[in-house]
C-alpha cells in the first residue's frame, strides 16, 4: 500500500548536517533552498558534529543489552518526528561524509531494536539529498545518489533526489548561479517512491 506524500501544515522537515565544517557550502545551499518552503512548515537543524554518535555497534543479532547513546536517542525521535529528512553532506570521496553515513548506519539498529515500528513510520516519508563538490560534473556523485535512493528503496520512501553545488573554498557556492537557482524550487517537486535499479516501474504508470 503507498502512502500520500504530507502536503503543506502536515509537513515538517529535517536538516541532517554532515559536514565537518561549520558554516559549510552544503549547509548554505540547503538553507537556500529551505527558505523557499512556505512559512508554517515546521523545519529542524541538526548538525552531527554538534551530536557526535559514536561508531555503530552492531548488535541486532546479540541479545546483550545495548546503552542508547543520548545522541542517537535524539536523532532517532528527530528523524521520526519529520515527514521530510534532508541529508546534507559534502561530497567526500565521491560519496557521503562519515558522519553521515554513521546516523545512516544506526538507521540498521532503530529497525531491530525491540519493539520497533521504524520501518513502518518511516515508509511513506521523503529523503531528499543536498551536497556540494568541487567538481562540476554530477556524475562524479553516482555514489552519494546511490546511497540514498536506495536507503529510501529499502525503506519504502519516497526520494526528491538531490541538489548539487559547486564549491571549495567557504561561501563558493552562492557564486553557483545555477545551483542557486535549483534551490528556489527544489522542494516543490514530486517525490516518487523510491525503487532499486532492478525494480522495474509499474504499468500504467
């Protein structure tokens, strides 16, 4: 069964920022493009340098019992509480930041822990990418994409897709004129279910 994508008051968003610089060329270009959403649309920051998680410890097949970090209990409510998690990160070897991919990783335990409704809640909402790299052909960032369609994929979400800049040095990329210009709109558009590349789109569609 799909879910409706929340429109207008019943949306509320979520800034993930995985940058290991303050005041980042990504974090300015997703404020950009966060001030283009309508004013009662509830947003929230969070910065993972400011909430370091520690290394995931894998233990959904351990039945110890597992200490929840302070931090990643409130990433996880704040990733429950948004209909909409945008992940902005730089692109860091052609792929995610390792904070990024680290509050990716404790997405594995929030959907075993005990009890857990997480994949549930979570089908239905949308990811959404922002990144900006020194390199101006997108096509170098095939692997951030990958990584979040296909996270989204697997947990039956829906993915805006990603906003690309161009940028090195601190505030390069509000001279990206065109990336500037993706921000204005990039929320605005649909957001399809997310699907792996061997799933095949359904007829009629």
């Amino acid at each position: 069964m799909q879910t409706e994508t929340p429109r207008g008051a019943d949306r509320s968003f979520l800034f993930v920022l995985g940058s290991s610089r303050a005041d980042g060329n990504t974090e300015m270009l997703a404020r950009a493009a966060a001030e283009q959403l309508p004013a009662e649309i509830p947003r929230r920051w969070v910065d993972l340098a400011q909430l370091p998680l520690p290394d995931f410890d894998d233990r959904r097949h351990d039945s110890e019992f597992r200490t929840v970090h302070e931090n990643e209990e409130l990433l996880r409510q704040a990733t429950l509480e948004a209909t909409d998690i945008v992940i902005a990160s730089p692109l860091y070897w052609y792929s995610l930041s390792a904070p990024t991919k680290r509050y990716l990783d404790y997405w594995s335990g929030w959907l075993t822990a005990p009890g857990s409704d997480f994949r549930q809640r979570m089908a239905g909402r949308t990811l959404w990418g922002v990144t900006v790299m020194s390199e101006r052909d997108e096509v170098v960032a095939d692997g951030l994409v990958t990584s979040l369609n296909n996270s989204a994929a697997y947990m039956r979400m829906r993915f805006g897709g990603v906003l690309f800049g161009n940028g090195s040095r601190p505030g390069q990329v509000k001279n990206d004129e065109r990336a500037m210009v993706r921000a204005k709109t990039f929320f605005h558009g649909e957001t399809p279910l997310a699907r792996f590349p061997y799933e095949e789109e359904p007829a009629g569609r």
